[in-house]
C-alpha cells in the first residue's frame, strides 16, 4: 500500500502536508541548492514588507537550550524587488508558494497584496500579524477585532486563499481564532515564537540587540500543540501547525491535535533537509499504522 500524502487547504491541494516555515529558509534559494523543492507540500516565503528593511543589527540570533531565539526586525527585500526577483525564482519548482506579508499597519498589508493579486505564483498569502521583535508587530495579535478588519481587507483585495498567522503571546488564542475566522481567513497558522531572552554573564548584556527576541524550536511545541488543539475546537477552518517540529512523531502529533498540516522551521538551521527524511517518516508510519491516507491522522486526538 502506498498512501495518499495528498491534502487540501481551500481548495488547494498539497502534494504532502509538509510546508517550510516563514524566516527559516529564505525566499527557497538556500534550500533548492541542498534539494528539489517540488517534493515539499509548499514553501512559506520570509516576511515581505512594503518597502525594504535591514531589520535589526547583530548579533539577532542566539542558542538556547532545545531552540533558538531570533530577533531579525523583518529584514527584506520589499515587496517590489520580491516580486520581480524571488517569485520568479520560485516559478520553476512544482510546489505550492506561500507568501509571507508584514505591516505595521492594516494599509500595509492591503498594498501588499493588492500586488500580489496579480501575481498567480503566489498560491496563498499568510499574514504575519504576530511577530514579536518588532516595536509594531504585535497590535493586530491581540485584538480580535482588528485581526477581523485586518483579513477582511486583504480578502476584498486578494482573489486566492488566505492565512492568518497567530500569536502564541495572547491571553486567549481561540478568541483571536475566532476574529479571523470572522473576516473571512481561509485558515489559520500557529504557533509564532513566544518572547524571550538570552544574557550573557561576561559583558552582562542580552545576547540579542533588540535584547529580547522570539524562541522557537523544540522548546515551544508543547505550548504549540495545546494552542492548535484549542483553536481546532473553537473554528471550522482548516489549521497549519508550528512550532519545534523536527520529525515525523512531531507532525503525527500536530495532525492528531487537528493541524492539516505543518510547517518545519528551526529545525532547518539543523538539519535543512529535515522536510524530506520527515516525508519518507511519515509515508513508514502510515503504512506501519495501516492508514490509507494521511488525512486520517487530523483531529483523532483520543482525550481523556
């Protein structure tokens, strides 16, 4: 038996439910030099913001114990240069392109994808309403209202699939869920990293200049999984699982907690061909399971 690794995310259908995630692996380039980028599921592109940006200054990456902490500042390459430059790139491989957008305002995120909407390479548009190491990247996280406004009008302007990218740094995430769902998200991703900090004991400074940053890595998916599994009870629409995925057991875990699919990020920085060994993995745990089909696996969480 060979099984079906196939799924589908409003109407658009993966190869494999196994996605890269946003920041880890660039616009592909990294990664298409290691291996074909058509055997993953999709690639999230890093966040692309309206104009360029150098993000902060380094040191903005630190080790720590089972992750990592990042405090980039959304460095890139804007959206114009993205466009003619990165997506071009990526039209030659046969995997499904999502693309990452950042703004500090609900205006930023509209002109963004007012220029993506002509862009069909571009599959769907996550927006990043939640990244933590930047002074204005946290409003739209927190409020349900807004984080409603916010999808509302992308979606008037953006003909394809949405995502709504959350916070785990929220009070409640399955209200925010709820917010996005509302404005018409066509699904939703979690978990972003939790806000942290690293100090270095012999110049007693952080060890990041925006002193504190995001951590993710292994560390985090026991919070991810608990969040997914909230937000899988409080919407209807399908669910992208993050946060410290590194093998097959880690997406088992994330699909039974009612993920549709995942996306693999720190673990890149390891290991960057983790998304492959993880796609044999898996396709052996469904054959030593006896399930058909990988879809199976979502929600069938057993609780007691």
């Amino acid at each position: 038996m060979t099984p079906d690794l196939t799924i589908e995310i409003a109407g658009i259908k993966f190869r494999n439910p196994i996605l890269t995630a946003s920041g880890t692996c660039g616009y592909g380039e990294e990664l298409a030099d290691i291996y074909d980028l058509s055997v993953l599921g999709g690639i999230v592109t890093k966040s692309i913001t309206v104009k360029p940006r150098e993000g902060h200054p380094p040191p903005r990456t630190a080790e720590t114990a089972s992750g990592m902490l990042n405090a980039i500042g959304l460095a890139n390459v804007g959206v114009d240069k993205f466009i003619e430059e990165k997506l071009k790139f990526l039209e030659k491989y046969d995997t499904k392109v999502i693309v990452n957008v950042a703004g500090a305002r609900v205006q930023e995120y509209v002109d963004i994808c007012v220029r993506l909407a002509d862009c069909p390479r571009a599959d769907m548009v996550e927006l990043n309403f939640s990244c933590p190491n930047v002074d204005e990247g946290m409003e739209i996280a927190r409020d349900p209202s807004l984080a409603e406004k916010a999808v509302a009008s992308v979606k008037r302007v953006f003909p394809r699939p949405v995502i709504a990218k959350l916070s785990p740094n929220v009070t409640d995430v399955a209200l925010i869920a709820r917010g996005c769902e509302a404005g018409g998200a066509d699904a939703l991703s979690l978990i972003n990293t939790l806000v942290g900090m690293a100090v270095d004991i012999e110049s007693f400074r952080p060890r990041l200049t925006n002193n504190t940053g995001g951590l993710s890595g292994p560390a985090i998916k026991p919070v991810a999984l608990a969040m997914v599994n909230k937000v899988y009870k409080a919407v209807k629409i399908p669910l992208i699982g993050i946060g410290g995925i590194t093998s097959y057991q880690d997406v088992v875990e994330f699909m039974l907690c009612g993920a549709s699919a995942v996306q693999v990020g720190t673990a890149l920085f390891v290991e960057p061909n983790a998304p492959v060994k993880i796609i044999k993995d898996l396709k052996k745990f469904l054959i030593k399971r006896r399930l058909s089909k990988v879809t199976d696996l979502i929600g069938q969480l057993r609780e007691y």
